[in-house]
C-alpha cells in the first residue's frame, strides 16, 4: 500500500485525514479477508474494533507490542450472556501478561451488557456504535418526495426477516452483501418481487453510499427494522436522524436504547401486524424534526461516556489532551472502516 498523506507528519489531526482518504466507507468485497478498525487517536495510541472476535487481534497485539495501545472494543452482536463477558475478559488477561503496554475499554450497547462486562471486572461504558454515527451525513431532507409508505435497510441475511415485510403495500428496500446468502437473497426477490429494490434502479445491484442512502431513507414515511436479534444495528439510528418512526419486532442486542414511543411501534412477527403498524405509523405524521432532536439527545448521552474513556487512556498516558479534543479533531463517521489488519498497520 503506497504511503499515507501526513505519515511522517507529527501532528495526529492532519495523518489521520490522510488516514481516511485511503478507507473509504465501503461493504466487504466477497472472499475478503478484514474487520471494522478506526484509528481514534495516535497520541494516545488508540483503535477502535468493531467485531467478536478476539483472535482477530492478536496480529495487531504482537505488531504493537513495544508501543503503548489501548483498544476501544464495540460488539457487532447482542451480548447479554455471562459467558459474553468472561470470554473477552480471559483473552484481555492473556493480553495483559504477554503485552503489559497495552489495555482494553468496552463500548457495550445495552444496560444488559454492561452490567455483564463490569461484573466480569472489565472497563466498559454504555455507548453503542450507533452513536458513532456523523449526524452531519444523516438528515432530514426537507421538501423530500414521500414515494414509499415504509422502507427496510438491510443486509438479505436470514436473521433480517425480510419476509415479515411481505404484507406491507409500496415497501422499499435497501440491501448489501448480496452475495454473502445468494439462496436467501433470490427466495427475497421472489417472494418481494412488489417490493421497490432501490440498489437495482440501473439494472445490476449497486452500492449506495451514504449521500444516496439518506436520499433513498428520505423517500420513505416509515423504517423498519425486522430482526429478533443482532447488533444495536446502524439502520435504526439512520432512520431517526433522517426523520424517519419506525416500526419493529421485539429484539435484543441494544437498537431499544434510542426508542421512544412517540415514534416507535414494536409489534409481534407477524406480516399483518407489521403491515397495519406501517399505515398507523404513516396516520400519525410525526415531526421528523422531533425524532432527530431526540435521537441526538440519546446518542449525546453515550458520547460523553465515549470521551470520558478517552480522558481516562489520556490520563494513564501521560501525554495531556482529552476525549473532546481527540474527538474534535479525529471524529469521523462510525469512527470504523473495512480493512484488512495489514492495511492498519501500514497507517501507524
């Protein structure tokens, strides 16, 4: 991989805008081979990874082992069992006897969770990645054409459920990582073949960034979210701070945190229910301005334990600063990317 913008350059703001430029915020491509990193800061040293994983880290330990390295670990997964904890706290002991220079910090997405990772005697705050999001890049579209009555953003994976969706009329649909359950993604299209599949509008599937996904979410009056468990799940904050209710099945895995029942509807998994919540959503014609200010009230009150993280790394270091001005400087979109971790390091 060529040499980053800024590498050599001692200033960590300018190097990691270079950083970005080089990790575009992209799916992953089939057969390849990588996670979810975002570098956070250089002075401190400190990576995000957003993943279950722990093996996955054990190059980047050994890499980095005569520097000082905190890791901020994000779960992609509901965590809300006893052996969630324990297993990412036996790997943080191993990590501490062999690379004593390096520590780890949980962002946990639930209540549930964190309590969990505590009790395990584990470093963790409640801060979904969902409150990663730039609110800046995700926004109500005022003026914008309402072409749908509901919208699903989301992956064809089984575990989406894509089929609860069959009974709603004028659905839109916004999907990724095709070819990652190619029988599930043709029975979906088979069985939503009424459905808006908005990825396909020039023929063959193509990936949206996030300027077309926030224009295709503002088409629509009401988001959906089908799954009984994943994630805190990305999508759900997309919608809220597009102005978007939503309309959801009962889950866990931490999306619960930012609802409010002015604009949410958890309904059971049925077609029929799903379908009849969608047009009671559309009725209500809540104030999309609302459901962003709340949004962002929530995800503000994770951030601060996001920073107050990054004050304590700032204080073990001993090399000043702050979580405000670390997140000032170096505050990018999720703060994660797709990339393999040799393309990590070849940034550090």
């Amino acid at each position: 991989m060529a040499a980053l913008p800024g590498k050599n350059n001692r200033e960590p703001g300018r190097m990691l805008k270079g950083w970005l430029k080089h990790f575009s915020d992209r799916q992953a491509k089939p057969g390849e081979t990588g996670a979810f990193f975002g570098v956070i800061s250089l002075q401190p040293l400190v990576i995000q990874y957003l993943g279950g994983e722990p093996g996955v880290l054990l190059t980047l330990h050994q890499a980095l082992e005569g520097r000082n390295l905190w890791i901020l670990r994000a779960a992609d997964w509901a965590e809300e069992k006893a052996t969630d904890a324990s297993r990412w706290a036996a790997h943080e002991r191993r990590v501490r006897r062999r690379w004593p220079k390096h520590g780890y910090a949980f962002l946990c997405s639930s209540p549930g969770s964190l309590s969990l990772f505590r009790r395990a005697g584990l470093r963790a705050v409640l801060c979904s990645h969902n409150a990663l999001l730039d609110e800046t890049q995700y926004r109500v579209l005022e003026g914008a054409e309402k072409k749908f009555d509901a919208i699903y953003n989301a992956q064809v994976a089984p575990f989406k459920r894509l089929q609860l969706a069959s009974a709603v009329t004028n659905l839109a649909i916004l999907t990724y990582r095709t070819w990652a359950y190619p029988k599930n993604f043709v029975s979906m299209k088979k069985k939503l073949h009424k459905a808006s599949w908005l990825n396909f509008d020039r023929g063959d599937f193509r990936w949206l960034d996030t300027g077309e996904t926030v224009s295709r979410l503002n088409s629509a009056r009401v988001g959906l979210m089908l799954s009984a468990i994943e994630g805190a799940n990305f999508a759900s904050v997309e919608y809220f701070l597009c102005g978007l209710p939503l309309v959801t099945t009962p889950s866990i895995g931490g999306r619960e945190a930012f609802y409010d029942d002015r604009y949410v509807r958890v309904v059971e998994p049925d077609p029929e229910l799903i379908a009849t919540a969608v047009l009671q959503m559309c009725e209500r014609k809540v104030d999309p301005q609302m459901i962003r200010a709340k949004t962002l009230d929530i995800m503000e009150g994770q951030r601060r334990n996001f920073r107050q993280v990054l004050d304590e790394i700032c204080l073990e270091a001993g090399e000043g600063g702050s979580g405000q001005e670390i997140w000032e400087r170096n505050f990018f979109n999720k703060f994660t990317r797709w990339m393999s971790i040799d393309d990590l390091l070849e940034t550090l």
